[in-house]
C-alpha cells in the first residue's frame, strides 16, 4: 500500500515539472541516511523536488522509514482516520510559496525556519522545524508591503495547521505603516491558543506520547508498573501480588465492596486486597482545559538617517502579557496533571530608547529595557515549539510555559545585537541581554556563524558550514548539587547545533545536521540531553 502511494506521488511530483514554465527549470534532490524520530534512529529515504511555476514555488518531502528489523513503518503514511489522513498529506509538503521574501507580497506555507514580527520583542526567530524530520509541522508566513502605495504593511503567521485539530494553534498579526511624515507605527499581536498543545499525542487519547506506555494504541495508556499491561487491563498496577480495590481502580463500587468482604472473611494472606494503591496522575488533556496566552505589542521608529551605505533609525517598543486566569488549587492542579503553582501571569515590558544601525554588510541594535512583574522578551523564540508546555519526568505533569514567569519583580538594562559579513567570509550574529532587577540578573545569549559562499568556494568539498548556540536566564538554574548554572551549562533553556555539507561527489553530498537541547529528568537539578540528529547522503539531480 505504502509503496503504491510513493509511485502515485512521484508520477505526479513529474507531471508538475512538465508543467513548469520553459525556463523555469525544477530541481531534485533525494537523501537516504539515519535520522532522529523521537528516540531512536530511523532510516529514512526522501524525495524532494523543488518545482517553480511562474511565481510559485513548490517543495514536497516524500518519504519513507526503515525500521531497525527493515520493515517500511507506517509513520506518515497512517489513512486510518481523517485526522491521520489529513496529516499524512501534509507531511509530504515541505512548502508551497507565492513570491520571494524580498518581494513586496510574500506567502508560504509549510515549513517555517526564521519569523520575526517587528522589533522581535515578543517573536524573534521562531522555526517550527526545530524536531524535523520527526515532527513535521506545516506553517503559515505571509506579508504585504507599502499597500497602495501608502507605506501600509501586513504580515502573519501560523505554526502548524495540524494543531487546529486539538484546538490549539500559534497565530501572530503585524501591522505596519506611516502615521505623519517620517515615524513608521507597527502593532504585533501574537496567541496561544493552548500552550498544552505543544504536547505530542500520537493516538489521540488525551495523554502525551511522553507518558503515555502504548502511544500508538488509543485504547491503552498508562502501565503503572511497567509490566506491559495496560492499567485498565491490569488488576494489579503496583504488581504488589494484591487485587487493586481503592477507589481509582476503575471497578464499580458493587465489585470493590465485595473484594474488601472477601479480604475481610479470608484475610490478606488467604485473600489479598489493596485499598491504598500508589499511582501517578500524569497530565492528560482531556481532563484540563487549554492554556491561552497572549502578548499585544506597539513599536514606532523614526529614521534618522537613510542612504544606500548607510541606515540609522530611532525606535522604541512595549508589550503586555495577555492571559487567562487559569490558577488551580493544589488538589485541582494534582487531579489534572497540572505541576503546581500554575497562574496568571501579569506584567509589560518597554525597550526604549532604541537605535537601529544598517552600515554595509553591519547590522545592530542597541536598546535599553524595562520589565514590570512576569514579562519575558522573545517569549516566542525559535525554542517556543519545545517550551510551550513541558512534562516533569518524574510525575508526568505538565507545565505551561508562562506558568514557569513567576519572577513577580521590576528588571532594567540593556540589549544589543549585531549581525555582519566578515570581510565575505563569514556571515555571523550575536545577541545579549542583561536586565538587574531584586534577585539574580537576568541573562541571554545567542549567536550563530555561517561561511559565506565565497568562502565555501574556496575549500575543496565542503558545501555547508554553521554552527549556532542560544541560552536564556543564565544563571537561575541549579544543577543537583545546588551550584548556578554559568554561559556554558547546559539548562532546559540551552539550545545548539550544527549543520555540516561535504561533496562526495559530482551530484552527491553528505550532509550532517545535529540539534542539542535537554529536559529535566526524575533527579531533581539533573538534565538529559535529546539530540535530533540527521546524517543523510543527498543526491541532486
């Protein structure tokens, strides 16, 4: 079945090269290797042709994963339900796109590697492609420049259409123009729908793959004692040799009476219950509701100088946190799945004055900031995808992410960025934060470094070179020996990879490309890195 559909697919990937636009010429490319699905390593072969037609573009992503027994998985290929159906068409759209990202009127959907919405106080830098090929995420990015001619601006985005279905989305609006003379006015707004929705649920049950013990089957969930046996299978989830009888059992108060009579005609040694059986209560959310949660954002900037070498620009910007009153109580929290000290989260934050500098090939910024109560800067970052909802190993509950902006204080200081070509070798960037507030001061990194072509050029083989590393709130972490984490600590909010490229030949390339991020495990204070690795050989043609 799955190896008819691949032949219908490229059939029809070679209709629609027939159908480009003389001059416009598709290319192809197709990859086998090792790659990261969750935790183990698939192989994986792909097909990706790249079909320009007129001002369209076209990109799909065909593949298929090997097993570790060579079996072809049904991963991406499910027709099951209409849900698994409309996913798995979705999964071999890489893009469809109208236009260039230069052009005046721009559109893709699928997948989305670098959105920044204004200034990038409140988006900067998301991708939804942070667990591809995995996790494939099918986007939105749009924008419309100087409407009519009046300088009006509008730009938006969608992270993943699939997450519509759980009725959770990101979806983020700008709009842009000249109000008198030279000062430019832009109002963001960005929405979670529900930050749970961050949460892989393959089979749909309500419990994260994460938790769940069979997250391929929707039947079944958790395994309380890892014995294979579901707990609503199981008469014995803490496999402690008595007959579960407490409350949460799932049998009818008539069954349980009647197993407690018998312990109490035979005894526990005759006849043994349990009444006070021991489970987790891991999050699943179809018993919660969903977490909203929302930052609205104005900026006005006003050129001061403006040439072809030279851009210098005034501008300043303030945002307010936007949420939903979703405090529970301790018990609440813990029938829910919920970790606890879940909360509105309040506050605003202003960068201003700021200046904005363009110098040839040297861009920055350079802007002083001031954050009232919870605010956090670039809360929808390019790590946004992992950190909207995350799972505490050791109890499988859930946390949002504005539920972990509990500072509650008044922070200033400073952020600066620059971005530059050196000397067209090396195209490199870098951004830092340090705010000083009541406690310790909030800190942030991030940089990233790519040989130009010019310089790729002039090295035998090597197609591809980039490197990147990012690390919010340096030093509020401690590992489990209590000691503060410094800049090179790995933390839940450390993210870096590298993505390498050699030719091995005319028309084939090997290419390697690793992302390191890490999550809390049962040990308090102790992490776990997660790799997302790809080594594929690509073959262009």
């Amino acid at each position: 079945m799955i190896r008819h559909i691949w032949y219908v697919l490229v059939l029809a990937t070679a209709s629609l090269a027939a159908a480009a636009e003389p001059g416009l010429k598709p290319s192809y490319s197709a990859s086998m290797g090792s790659v990261t699905v969750g935790d183990q390593q698939l192989y994986r072969l792909s097909l990706r042709p790249d079909i320009p037609i007129g001002n369209w573009g076209l990109a799909l992503d065909v593949e298929l994963f090997i097993d570790n027994k060579g079996g072809i998985s049904k991963r991406g290929w499910d027709l099951g339900t209409s849900t698994k159906a409309t996913d798995t068409f979705l999964r071999k759209l890489y893009y469809v796109r109208y236009g260039k990202e230069q052009d005046q009127t721009f559109v893709q959907v699928g997948a989305l590697d670098q959105v920044t919405l204004g200034y990038g106080l409140i988006m900067g830098g998301y991708r939804n492609t942070l667990q591809y090929p995995g996790i494939k995420k099918t986007g939105l990015y749009f924008h419309k420049r100087d409407i009519g001619g009046m300088g009006l601006g509008v730009e938006g985005m969608v992270n993943n259409f699939q997450d519509f279905q759980q009725g959770s989305a990101l979806l983020g609006a700008r709009v842009s123009g000249k109000a008198t003379g030279k000062l430019e006015l832009g109002l963001t707004y960005v929405v979670d729908l529900d930050q749970y929705g961050g949460l892989v649920d393959g089979d749909g049950d309500g419990y994260p793959d994460a938790v769940d013990a069979f997250p391929g089957d929707k039947s079944r969930a958790l395994d309380n004692d890892g014995d294979g046996v579901a707990d609503s299978r199981d008469s014995d989830d803490n496999n402690n040799g008595a007959i579960d009888a407490d409350p949460s059992s799932g049998l009818p108060p008539a069954i349980i009476t009647d197993l407690t009579n018998l312990n109490t005609a035979y005894s526990d040694t005759v006849f043994p219950v349990d009444q006070l059986v021991s489970r987790k209560r891991p999050f699943n959310k179809d018993q919660v509701g969903g977490d909203f949660f929302s930052i609205l954002g104005f900026d006005a900037a006003y050129p001061l100088m403006q040439s072809s070498q030279l851009s210098l620009k005034l501008y300043g910007q303030a945002a307010l946190l936007i949420d939903t009153n979703d405090s529970l109580t301790t018990g609440e929290a813990d029938s829910q799945g919920v970790q606890r000290g879940n909360r509105k989260a309040k506050g605003f934050g202003l960068a201003a004055p700021g200046l904005w500098l363009g110098m040839g090939p040297f861009k920055g910024q350079l802007e002083f900031r001031h954050f009232q109560k919870d605010f956090d800067s670039n809360y929808f970052d390019n790590l946004y995808e992992l950190d909207r909802a995350r799972l505490v190993v050791a109890t499988g509950k859930a946390q949002s992410k504005d539920a972990s902006l509990n500072r509650n204080q008044t922070l200033s200081g400073i952020f600066g960025k620059a971005g530059t070509d050196l000397g067209g070798m090396v195209d490199a960037s870098a951004d830092y934060q340090y705010l000083t507030g009541a406690d310790d001061p909030k800190q942030q990194i991030h940089a990233s470094a790519s040989l130009s072509q010019h310089l790729l050029d002039q090295i035998p083989r090597l197609r591809q070179a980039q490197a990147y590393y990012q690390k919010n709130n340096i030093g509020m972490y401690r590992d489990e020996k209590g000691k503060k984490d410094g800049f090179l600590d790995p933390t839940p909010a450390t993210f870096y990879g590298y993505l390498l490229g050699l030719d091995v030949n005319s028309g084939v390339a090997l290419q390697w490309d690793t992302r390191v991020f890490y999550h809390h495990t049962a040990v308090v204070g102790k992490l776990e890195r997660q790799k997302v690795m790809t080594i594929e050989t690509v073959f262009t043609f």
